[in-house]
C-alpha cells in the first residue's frame, strides 16, 4: 500500500518517478491562461487570511460545498473567515475521489508544508498555521510565485482595461513576466442590447472616439489591440458556446449594428452572423501583430437564474454545453487560413465527447512552416483533472504529436493553483512510465526526458516567443 501524496504520488513505475523528479519537477511554469489579478501582483498583495487566498472566487469550492449541503452564505456570502474555511473542511472529506481532494493536499504541502488530511478536527489548528505564514512577507504574491518556480504568466483582460497594474510589474522590475491577455467577450455579446450599449460607450471612452457604426467600432478595436500589443501583448482568448462561422456582408453587420445601437433586440440568426463577423476580424487583427488565439469552446453558462442573480457570474452555475461545433468550428479556421489570416491557434473543448473532433481538426489546419502551429489545449475547467487529462493526452498521442503539445496552465484564480502544473507533470510522466514498462515506447530516458522538459516548459516558451 503507497502513502497517500508521498514523494511518488501519482507516480506507479520507477521511469515515471525517474521522469518526473530528474526532468519534469525542475522546469519552470509558463501559465500562459489564467484569472488572477494583476493588481495583487502589481502592489504584492499578502493575504491576511488562507480563506483570501483559497477560497475567495473559487467556484470549483464552491460548488462542492454548495453540493455539501453548505449554505451560500459560506460560499459567496457575508460569513467570517474563519467560518467559511470551517464549512469548506467539513467538505474536504466528502470530495473524495474529486480532483478537489487531490488539489487541496497539493497546495497544503506545496505552500505550507502541512501533509495532514484537512478534516474539521485539524481545521482551526491548520487554519492557525496556514494564517501565520501568511503574514510573513515570504508569502506575498511575488514570493509565492517564486517558490512555485514561475516563469511568465499570461492573465485575462478586457479590451477596455487600462492594464496600469501590468505596467506597474513591469517598471517594478519583478522578473517574472506578467502580460495581458486579450479577452473581447463584452465586445460580441449582442443577445442583450441595453449591457451592450453600456459596453460601447465605454469602449468609446477609452478609445477616445465615438462609435457610430461597425467601422468605427473596428477602428476603436483595432485601437485597443494596438495598445494591448504595446504593453506586451501575444495572446489574445475567447469564450465561447459554440464555434461561429455564419455567411454574412458588410452591408448585412453594418446594419445589426446600427440596429443594436438602436436599442433593439436581434434575432438569433443575426446575432450568430455578427458573431461570426467579430470573430473574423479578431482573427484577423490576432494575425496581424503575430499573436496567437486560444479559443474555449463549451461552457453552458449561469444556469440557475436565481443564483446568478444573488453571487453573480463565474460562481458556479456553469456546465458543460452540448452544441455541436465541427462544422463551424472548420468554417471559421478555412475562413481564416483561404486570407492567409490564420495566426497560431489553440483549441479548448469542455465537453469530453469532442476529444477526438478537435484531436483531429487541429491537423486540418498545420502549415508545415511553425512546428504545432494549430493546438488542442489541455483538459480544460471540468476535464482538468487526472482522467481529463489522460484521455487528453492518449487522444492527441494517437491523432497529433503529443511532443509538439504546449503543456498545462492553471486558469485558475488563486496564486495556490501552481501546483496543477505538477498535477499535469505528474500524470503525463506516469502514462510514458506505463508505457515504457509495458514495452510500447523505447526506455530512453534521454529521449523522453527531453519530452518531458519540453511539453512542461520549452514547448509554450518556443511557441509563444514572447
């Protein structure tokens, strides 16, 4: 019998152990997606409390303590620290077999050197222990992301924020690379006219110019990437339902826009052809300053109106979504690649029944110049855990280059989710263990070393080139 969460966790063969601690464990971390704040970073924020840096915005937490039977007031609402970490340990025994489990030892062990089982019998004692060091300025965010050996991160942001906390970084000299994301939601979210409006006005704000048509919204865009591009921009992201990839014409969007502006309300149709149009033009904007775009395709999202209305969004009321995408999710890359507009391209699906549909789309579109131009991204939000990953990984191994795929990132929220990278790590090297002892690949530890190395760390950092 193994302990639980020893030195060899997750690690069933002597070449997995050998991959991971001798290759993989040493690379650095490229989080090139994720949620956290730059402002945390920019005044390197400590945290008063482990409730602040742990559960504050998890919904992952949240819904399994929502499932608990845990009242929302110890999620989302107005209860004391102390109580809220209380409720979320009274969960952990319960999560069981949920990656949660897994996660929540890791980031204890990692960050704080407890190995106990969180339970509420050692609750208050933990909570104790994880409060004081937190007030030691080992524990800021800056030194956190050191001790977590992180090398870039790449958060997410809207087209209209003034990203000052990056500069911030920047001028600071911290010499962990903190960019922006580019992240134009907001800016096709047509289904409700009034939000929208309120968006475009204050899209017009910070563009410094008014924003009568579809074309003067392009330019106030096209203004906005440029100035994302200045402040060190690569990486541009989408989150989406579905694919759009609708026939439309100028003419046609000029008019839903100005029919939007208006104040009135689309059809479907329409709002699926202004989505294809924007969807277009981000890729087109993606290609030309030499970015690349990440498309996460899937959520079903804010499906208990109730709730919704009480938290807000990203609280976790989302799901997995069952719209079909082949189709269009074709159109809109051959749209791109016939203009000679398509810019590397990474691809994220939710529902695990598509594994295989983006494991082969991402070949359609390879150009045979940059080595893995068009990826499938890692198991994403629900498939982020060790199942998700390993059919992720046997998928893209059977039908693509697994040596060529760009690895993990945490698109998480808290400064603790480092430790999903050595969750990946983990997995990936016990599936090349299993096979070496299986005799299905050759024991060359040279060979699969660099792999390892690469698929943790090289791969992202020679992809991105940031």
């Amino acid at each position: 019998m193994k302990p639980f969460l020893d030195e060899n966790f997750l690690l069933q063969t002597e070449t997995a152990q050998k991959l991971y601690h001798e290759y993989a464990a040493q690379m650095p971390i490229f989080d090139y997606h994720c949620h956290i704040n730059p402002k945390d970073i920019a005044e390197d924020r400590r945290f008063k409390t482990i409730t602040e840096i742990w559960l504050a915005g998890d919904h992952y937490k949240w819904r399994a303590m929502r499932t608990n039977g845990i009242a929302e007031k110890y999620c989302t609402g107005d209860a004391s620290d102390w109580e809220k970490f209380e409720k979320w340990a009274e969960t952990v025994p319960y999560t069981l077999r949920n990656p949660l489990f897994h996660w929540t030892h890791l980031e204890l062990k990692k960050f704080f050197g407890i190995t106990e089982v969180l339970s509420p019998k050692n609750a208050l004692e933990i909570y104790e222990a994880c409060n004081t060091k937190l007030q030691s300025p080992e524990y800021s965010c800056r030194n956190i992301i050191r001790m977590a050996n992180v090398h870039t991160i790449c958060t997410t942001d809207d087209p209209v924020d003034s990203l000052e906390f990056h500069r911030q970084i920047k001028a600071s000299g911290f010499e962990v690379a903190v960019l922006p994301a580019w992240r134009p939601d907001k800016a096709m979210a047509v289904e409700d006219p009034i939000s929208y409006n309120q968006y475009i006005n204050r899209l017009a704000e910070v563009a410094e110019m008014e924003i009568n048509s579809f074309d003067d919204l392009m330019i106030a865009l096209n203004k906005r990437h440029r100035y994302f591009h200045e402040n060190g921009c690569r990486l541009s992201d989408h989150g989406l339902d579905t694919a759009y990839a609708e026939e439309y014409t100028a003419e046609e969007i000029d008019g839903l826009f100005l029919k939007i502006r208006s104040g009135f309300r689309l059809s479907i149709k329409s709002i699926e052809k202004f989505k294809s149009c924007m969807l277009y033009e981000f890729g087109r904007m993606d290609h030309l300053q030499g970015w690349t775009q990440q498309y996460h395709i899937g959520a079903l999202r804010n499906n208990n109106t109730r709730l919704f209305n009480q938290a807000g969004p990203d609280t976790g009321f989302d799901s997995i979504g069952d719209k079909s995408v082949a189709d269009h999710l074709s159109k809109l890359l051959n749209r791109l690649d016939l203009q000679n507009k398509l810019t590397k391209t990474i691809l994220y699906n939710l529902n695990p029944r598509d594994n295989e549909l983006y494991a082969t789309m991402i070949g359609n579109f390879q150009d045979g110049i940059v080595a893995g131009k068009i990826q499938w991204g890692s198991g994403w939000w629900f498939l982020d855990q060790k199942d998700g990953m390993e059919k992720q990984i046997n998928a893209l191994s059977n039908l693509g280059l697994l040596s060529r795929f760009v690895g993990m990132l945490t698109d998480s929220r808290s400064f603790l989710s480092y430790t999903r990278h050595e969750y990946f790590r983990r997995t990936l090297c016990n599936i090349l263990g299993n096979d070496v002892e299986n005799g299905e690949i050759p024991n060359d530890l040279e060979l699969l070393g660099a792999i390892v190395e690469n698929i943790s760390f090289n791969n992202a950092k020679n992809y991105f080139n940031f």
